[in-house]
C-alpha cells in the first residue's frame, strides 16, 4: 500500500479537495444544494474506485450515498459508514487559511505536514482513506470481501433521517461489520481502537419573564432577570463533587469493574501536557475519576450556549424579556437518551421559581453503544494497526457521540468497528482543523490491512 500511496498521492489529494471544497453544512438550510452538489461527487469517487454500482437515495433530509462492491455472496461483508456534512466554519476570522480551500502545509507547533480545511478530518479526510484502500485492494487483486458503502449527509445534526432509511432498506444493506473512521485516537505514540461511544441528549431552554424587554432603571430590583435566574438554575445542575444533581439521572449507569478500568489505563496519558495543551492550569469534573474516565465511561452535563438581552455594541439598559441556553447530556450505555431527556425536562420545570416561564425543546438524541473487544472484526483491526504502527492498539471509549450508529448496530443486528486516525490537535469543530498527512496515509494502511487479515 505503501507504494500505491506514493504513486498516486497527488491524485489522492486533488480527489479529496474536490470533496473539501464544497461547504456541505448540514447545519445551514441555505447550503442544501451543496449537500446534493456533494453527494453526487462523493458517487462518483466511489465509482472511479470501483464500486459496481453507486447511486444518491433521497431521505426526509440529505440524501444518502449507498455503493457496493459484490465479489461473492460466500465472503464476508463490509459495510463502511461515514458522513460527507461538515460543522459550520464560524468563527472565521480564527481560520489561518480558507476553511473550503483547502491546502497542505506545515503545522506551525510541529513542522509536520497536514491538510488544512473544513472536514479534513471529520469525515471527508477519513471516510475518503476508506475509498483509497478499497480501490487498491481492488486494483491489486487483494479485496477477498464484499464490500458496501453509506454515507450521510447529517450526522452533525444528529442524523434525523438515516435511521428511517436504514429501516427501509435492511436488506440492502446486509452485512457483517459495520466500519467506522470518524473518531480521534488517544496519542499519536500509541494508536486505539475505540470499543464504545456516549449518547447524546441535547436540549436547548427557554427562560421567560416579563412579556417584553423592559428598562432596567424603571423595573430593576423589582422583578426577575431571566439570565439571573437561568443561570441559577443551570448551576444547581451540578454538586459539589461535580455529579449531576437530577435525580435518577445515574441510575442506569454501569461502574466498570477495576479490571475494566485498569485496561482502559493502559492509554498513554499525561495530564501536564494536556493542561499544557488546552491553556489551562487545572482540570475540574467528577470526583473519584479520572480525566480519561471522566470523557470515556462517565456522564457529564454541560452548557453548550447560553445567551439573551442586548450583546450589541456599545450600552442599551434592558432588562430581557427572555434568556436562552443549550444543554449537552453525554450519555454512557445503559442510560437511554429518552429517558435522560424526560428526566432533564421534568427536573428543569420542578426547580424553576413561580416568576418565570420554562420551555424545553428536544434538539438532538442518541443512545450511546460498546463492542466487544474479543470479537474477530477487532482483533484484526489490532493486528493491522500494530503492523503499522509498531504498537498494539489499546482498546478505548470515545467521548463524543455517533448516534445513529447504535441505531444501526439494532435495526441491522451488528456491531460497529470504529478506526479512527485523528488526533485531537486536528480541532475538529473548531476552527483551523486539519489532517496530518502521515496519519491520512497510515489509515489507508491499516484500512487495507483490516481486510487481509479478517477472514
């Protein structure tokens, strides 16, 4: 692969930058059309590729990608899942470079070579190491798989339409394994295979007062602010022990045996370097764990926006009518994103004080999932990450949420493999995100190893 890699790497990049350069934000109604514009360009690559066939599905949203690649009915198959919509780039005057034109240069921390721009990394630059690998297996005689893909066009916006989908075309979609590159590993000197993923339930409050916005000089003092009292409430959320304070909210989550920990310790991890890291000079969440535990196998509520009033220029003396914020529950498994969500909801409106109206609304839900480690699809992941790495991959639990995909692990009846490559100084959802060039081709590598030695 190595050699492909290297005779083909400019076309490589010229492909990928066709797909970077179409600002497919899932997140903006006014960039539909480039939705569509992407996913008929995401058909073709798969096609120069050699899938047999390839098409663009409508869905009550972004459309869906579907391709495959049918050797054999007695091999195994694999169902590579990815999403070609990207974060919106704001905000842009922090971006080195255009976020959706895209280059390769330096990193200024490093020296080392990376692509810059909007979904280098998350997920065109990994989804697309998965199109690579499959064309030089297929080109070389070495794809003993049947081979199917999917990709969508709203994963950032909790992939409303997919699993509708998904239902209606099962069969469709048959297969053994469903893999996965859209996650970051833990270090850059010991690679990770992810075994499990948080849910997710995101809600967004609304906190009312008076009926309009008031003066502050002739109503200050004399009724509720509705910032005041959001804010209030949004800190009695928490203990002091850094534990979410609603009740039930942990009566699902599972403690994880000190054998299970100790595995997930194996991770290099070195907490000066990661205060170091984030500019910060000390870290704070849930007592009794770890910082790794706290993103991995424990849940956490946090403020994701917050906002009301006048944030003009200048002064305007108003007492706001109304005041808003939006709320992220990262969830472990066991705990149903329906449940927290109820639970959220009916804690919110029973603290809220008589001087103020509440309104809750649903944004985004997702039951988190995990894989057994034991099982051949990753035992072959391992192997074909220690090959080129040189180290065995430890096993870890992703932080963040793919939803959709515990959806599909039940509605197809298996499991996700997840092999990702970035890393967290990519940013990814932040501006100036990018792909390290050597990571971009050793996912093309152990990609295409995974398929030799699954059998």
């Amino acid at each position: 692969m190595k050699h492909y890699i290297q005779e083909n790497k400019e076309r490589f990049y010229e492909e990928l930058f066709s797909l970077l350069r179409i600002p497919s934000i899932s997140a903006k109604p006014e960039h539909k059309p480039d939705m569509l514009r992407c996913a008929e360009r995401l058909k073709e690559l798969i096609l120069e590729a050699g899938a047999d066939k390839a098409g663009v599905y409508p869905t009550a949203g972004n459309p869906v990608v579907y391709a495959e690649k049918i050797l054999d009915p007695s091999y195994k198959t694999v169902l590579v899942y990815g999403h070609y919509d990207v974060q919106p780039p704001e905000p842009l005057e922090k971006w080195r470079t255009d976020p959706f034109e895209p280059v390769i240069d330096k990193d200024p921390a490093t020296g080392e070579e990376a692509i810059w721009g909007r979904g280098a990394n998350d997920d065109k630059g990994q989804l697309f190491m998965h199109l690579k690998a499959f064309e030089f297996l297929l080109k070389t005689g070495k794809l003993k798989h049947n081979v199917k893909f999917i990709f969508e066009g709203e994963e950032e916006v909790g992939s409303g339409s997919l699993p509708a989908w998904v239902k209606e075309n099962k069969d469709l979609l048959k297969a053994d394994v469903i893999l996965v590159s859209d996650t970051t590993m833990i270090s850059d000197k010991v690679p990770s295979i992810n075994c499990g993923m948080r849910g997710l339930a995101y809600l967004e409050v609304t906190v009312t007062g008076p009926n309009k916005d008031l003066h502050s000089g002739h109503y200050g003092g004399a009724i509720a602010n509705p910032i005041t009292t959001l804010c209030e409430m949004i800190a009695s959320l928490h203990d002091q022990d850094g534990r979410v304070a609603i009740p039930g909210f942990y009566d699902d989550v599972v403690e994880l045996s000190a054998e299970d920990r100790a595995q997930l310790a194996r991770a290099p991890f070195d907490l000066e370097e990661y205060k170091k890291f984030l500019d910060i000079k000390e870290i704070k969440g849930e007592k009794g764990y770890t910082t790794m535990e706290r993103t991995g196998i424990r849940p956490c509520l946090d403020v994701c926006g917050i906002w009301g009033g006048y944030t003009g220029e200048g002064a305007k003396t108003v007492l706001p009518s109304t005041a808003h914020a939006k709320i992220s529950m990262r969830l472990v498994p066991n705990q149903l994103s329906s449940k927290i969500t109820k639970l959220f909801k009916e804690h919110l409106l029973a603290i809220a004080p008589p001087y103020v109206k509440v309104e809750i609304l649903e944004r985004e839900g997702g039951n988190g999932f995990l894989i057994p480690i034991s099982s051949s699809a990753y035992q072959a992941a391992s192997k074909a990450m220690e090959e080129v790495y040189g180290v065995q991959p430890v096993p870890s639990r992703g932080g963040g949420s793919i939803a959709v995909l515990a959806e599909m692990q039940q509605i197809l009846g298996i499991d996700p493999l997840l092999m990702g490559f970035g890393l967290e100084r990519d940013t990814i959802h932040s501006p100036n995100e990018s792909y390290l060039l050597r990571q971009f081709f050793a996912g093309m590598e152990s990609i295409a190893l995974f398929y030799q030695y699954w059998n």
